[in-house]
C-alpha cells in the first residue's frame, strides 16, 4: 500500500495549492450568493455589474484578476479585490496545511487517510475563511458553515489524530454555553440588547467539535485579543467604526418594506421582524461599548491558528492543562 514516505513532497504540495486555488475561486461565490439567498451551482458565474456570463478562461484564480487589471471583460466594471484575495489566502493555507498538518503525520500513514485528514482540515479552513469574509459585509454567520462544520466536527472527530468523540461533544457544548450564557442571556438582562450573537456561540461550538474545550478556550480568548486590536486600530485611523454598506442598504430596505405595508398589522409584523434582528434593530454608535463590530472573522482566524499550532505540539501542551 502507498503511504504518505512513497509519494514526493513537491507533489503533495502542487496539487494541494492548485486545490486550494480551485476552491478560493468556489469560496467567492459562497461569499456572495449565500447572505443573498441564491443557488451555489445555477447559474454559473456572472458578472455582477452587468450579469454577462464569465467565460472559463476569465475565470482562473488569482492570474485572470491580474491579465483584466481588476476589471471584467464584458463591461469593463472594477472587480473587487476580495476575489484575488480569497482565491490567494485558499491557496496559501493549502500549502500550511501541507507544510504543517500533513508533514506532521507519521510516514507509514497510508494514502487514503491522508487525503482524508487533508480534506477534512482544508474543508473546515475554508469553511471559516467564507464565514469572515461574509461577516465582514454582512455581519452574519451562516447556519450552514457554523452547524454544518460542528457536526462534521463530532463525525469525524473518532479519524482525527488526537480527537474523540467524548471530547468534542464536550467541547461544543462547552463552547456554545460559554458564549449564550454570558453574552446573550445574562447581557441581555443587563443591558437589553445581547453582547455577542448566536452565530459567535455556534462558531465557538464549531471550534469545541473540532479541538475540543482547549479549541474552543483558544478561540475565544485570541479571538478576543485580536479582535479588541483591530476595533481600536480602526477607530485610531477613521476615529469611528461604520457598518458594512450592505447592512446598512438591507436595515433601507426593510425600512422602506415596513412603510409600503397594505396593512397595519403587516406593518407591525415587519417593524417586530427588525426589532428582533440584532444587526438591523441596533443602529450604529461611535461610543465603544455600543459599536457594531464584526467578530466572527476573529473568532474564525484564531480557530485556524490553533488548527495549524496543534500540529507543533501546541494543541498536546493545552491538552495536558
């Protein structure tokens, strides 16, 4: 049987990278046409400024943003930089997974395996890339990344090397908790308005199923801290934090839904719709303590850290804690 010492490295790495690169280009339309409600697979991939079909050759990862100078084709609108971008960072955490999660492995581990805990990790490292760059424009957390990821977290966790599944059950429901209760239970009765929304607490449980109640501790607390610097490093350079354009274009036309409502009772019934929406009911405030500020791209960096740092050891020294 081939195991991981029979196949050369410069392989492993090409085709992980390419890989990588095919699925950064994939990962751009999850970022756009998930918060929109649209289909993944129909219809392909378009031109948003003119919805011109894009041809495959204008299509290829990183190369065709460059040849096009950052512009389509068919009408010549600017394309924005988040494609290249995305496409680039898939490519680049590809090549991390190889050079630290795969190169951690035992020589003699055989070759289906190892494709195994490779998809598995790239599926959950761009899994979490979609969900920051889809927080970052819409300050959401799909359902389908946060809880999908979890269970396929506690699946998989028995052909993970230094998982079970006791332990990641325990670490999801760890990680929610640590984050409901706190955050959305008892601020609320606090303060009235939650501190951290449900798709934080289900993005922590993602990183508990995976890593256990180390990943999920992890998590949070370099979540934190990164995410605390960037809040102040945003209001040191623009002295306030805007929201997002996009929440701010859907809170206009919720607004603007209520106002044409036939009826009173349709027009309480979306007015009650807002209220209970965290992002759209809260409107934005330049005090600190009541900025809006996106999280889960924080929460979801600090869970590949810890990702590619359990394959230094890091991830045995806090489980010996």
């Amino acid at each position: 049987m081939v195991t991981l010492v029979d196949l050369p490295p410069a392989l492993i790495t090409t085709v992980a990278i390419v890989l990588g690169l095919v699925l950064g280009s994939f990962l751009n339309v999850v970022i756009y046409r998930v918060p929109r409600g649209t289909s993944l697979v129909w219809p392909g991939s378009s031109c948003p400024a003119c919805g011109k079909a894009i041809a495959a050759y204008d299509n290829i990862p990183v190369l065709s943003w460059l040849f096009l100078l950052g512009r389509a084709r068919c009408c010549k609108a600017r394309i924005s930089s988040r494609y290249p971008l995305v496409e680039a960072i898939a490519g680049l955490y590809a090549w991390s997974l190889v050079t630290m999660v795969v190169g951690d492995l035992p020589p003699d581990t055989l070759w289906w395996r190892l494709i195994i805990i490779f998809v598995l990790h790239l599926s959950l490292g761009l899994g979490l890339v979609a969900a920051a760059f889809i927080d970052l424009e819409h300050m959401i957390l799909p359902d389908g990344i946060t809880l999908g990821g979890t269970v396929i977290g506690v699946v998989t966790a028995a052909i993970r090397p230094g998982m079970d599944i006791k332990s990641s059950l325990l670490g999801a429901a760890l990680g929610f908790v640590g984050i409901w209760l706190p955050f959305d239970v008892l601020y609320r009765k606090i303060r009235g308005k939650v501190g951290m929304g449900l798709g934080d607490a289900k993005l922590v449980m993602l990183a508990g199923a995976w890593f256990g109640w180390q990943g999920a501790l992890f998590a949070l607390l370099a979540g934190s801290v990164q995410g605390t610097f960037a809040m102040i490093a945003v209001l040191v350079a623009r002295g306030r934090i805007d929201e997002p354009d996009a929440v701010v274009q859907e809170r206009r036309e919720r607004l603007e839904e209520v106002q044409r409502a036939a009826t009173i009772e349709e027009r309480e019934r979306l007015a009650q719709e807002i209220a209970a929406d965290p992002v759209l009911a809260q409107l934005p405030s330049e005090q600190l303590g009541s900025a809006k500020f996106a999280f889960g791209p924080f929460l979801a960096l600090s869970i590949i850290e810890f990702q590619l740092l359990s394959a230094t050891g890091f991830y045995r020294n806090w489980a010996n804690l």
